[in-house]
C-alpha cells in the first residue's frame, strides 16, 4: 500500500518553528482524523507525539503540535531545540481496518 | 513502567519463516481498551505497518503483507506472536511490537529487534 508522502527533510535554526507536512488521500488523512506522529532518534524506538491529529500524550513538550487541512496533515515544532533532532512519521488510520506511515523526515537542527 | 519486548532469532534463512513474540510485562494483554501490532524498518528505511490483534482473536492485516503474515495471541502467557513466511531479502529489518488504541496510535513501543534474512 502507498504510504503518506512527507518532505525527506526539515531544518530550522535553534528557536526557530517548522512544519512537516504529511499528504494522504480521500482513503485515510483526508476522510479520518486519527493522524498520529512519531518520534525517532537513531537506534531508538519510535516514540509518539500527536495522536488523533491534534493531542499531545502526556509529557510532550507543548512546542509539538498538529493539525489537519483537507488530505494534508501538519507537524509543528516550535522554539526548536537540538534535542529536536531526529526522523519523524506521521500515521493514519486508512480504510479497511489498515494503517499507513509516512515516508519520513529528517529533522535537523542548525 | 510498561514496556513491552520482542525476542526471536535474529537471522532466518530465505524462504524459511520468521518467528517473533513480543510479551507485556506489567500490563494485561486481556485489557479490552488495546490491540497490538507490529511494525517494521528496514535499516535505514521507514516504518511498515505489519498487522495487529485483539485479546479476542480479532486480527488485521497490512493487505500487503497478508498472505504472508499470521499474528496469534496467547492470553494465559500475556504475550502475541508474529509469523512471516516465504522470507526473503526484502525482509531484513528491524521489527517492533507496539500498543495500539484502535485507529488512533500506537502508544508504546518495544526496543525492537533485527532480522536478517540471509542464507
């Protein structure tokens, strides 16, 4: 199955703000809002960020957030910190009870 | 704190079938709130939604991945199991078992573990 395209990177000053996009279709990020995002430093596990396309789970910093137009859904990344630097998925529930990711961006921080 | 943990040979041979269960100690895998999956990352590649089950049975599948995937769940050992046959190359990856809230994410995450397929 396709996955939900993203930029293959990010980059921003520290103190700056970003956003990574992740486009979908009328068959997931378009039609649900169960858009989720991710997390991943190298060699670690994906750690979630947003859920249900705007929800932080507890102990997210505030300067992540997300949101949601049409097929396209948003990451951003606010008073960016070295820490900030990492790969990040976006997630969508898609039609017949199946999942998809995006493609992924590197994040980096100036 | 929860966390859940993957085990399982780290190489299979080609066409032979890849075997991994991931358990859940601290938490009921029972629990009616959760299902839980697995995923996948070729190194250096991006993430692939594998499959998922519920306590009950319930399971679903990537569609493509499905004629080639079997997820089982073992409640009496708190743990769920993933099989995936006809191996080749192209599976090589690192392999994570995850907590699913049903459509909405996937909330917890095991360290992962690498399989490579290779003779």
């Amino acid at each position: 199955q396709s996955a939900l395209i993203q930029p293959a990177s990010v980059s921003g000053s520290p103190g700056q703000s970003i956003t990574i996009s992740c486009t979908g279709t009328n068959s997931d990020v378009g039609v649900y809002n169960y858009v989720s995002w991710y997390q991943q430093h190298p060699g670690e596990a994906p750690k979630l960020m947003i859920y249900d396309v705007s929800n932080r789970p507890s102990g997210v910093s505030i300067r992540f957030s997300g949101s949601k137009s049409g097929d396209t859904a948003s990451l951003t990344i606010s008073g960016l910190q070295a820490e900030d630097e990492a790969d990040y998925y976006c997630n969508s529930y898609r039609s017949g009870n199946t999942y998809v990711f995006g493609t992924g961006t590197k994040v980096t921080v100036l | 704190q929860l966390q859940l943990q993957e085990s399982g040979p780290g190489l299979v041979k080609p066409s032979e079938t890849l075997s991994l269960t991931c358990t859940v100690p601290g938490a009921s895998i029972s629990s009616p709130s959760y299902y839980w999956g697995w995923i996948r990352q070729p190194p250096g590649k991006g993430l692939e939604y594998i499959g998922s089950i519920y306590y009950s049975g319930i399971t679903y599948y990537n569609p493509s991945l499905k004629s080639r995937v079997t997820i089982s769940v073992d409640t009496s050992k708190n743990r769920f199991s993933l099989k995936l046959s006809s191996v080749s190359a192209a599976d090589t990856a690192f392999y994570y078992c995850a907590r699913l809230i049903w459509r909405e994410a996937f909330d917890l995450w095991g360290q992962g573990t690498l399989v490579t397929v290779s003779s």
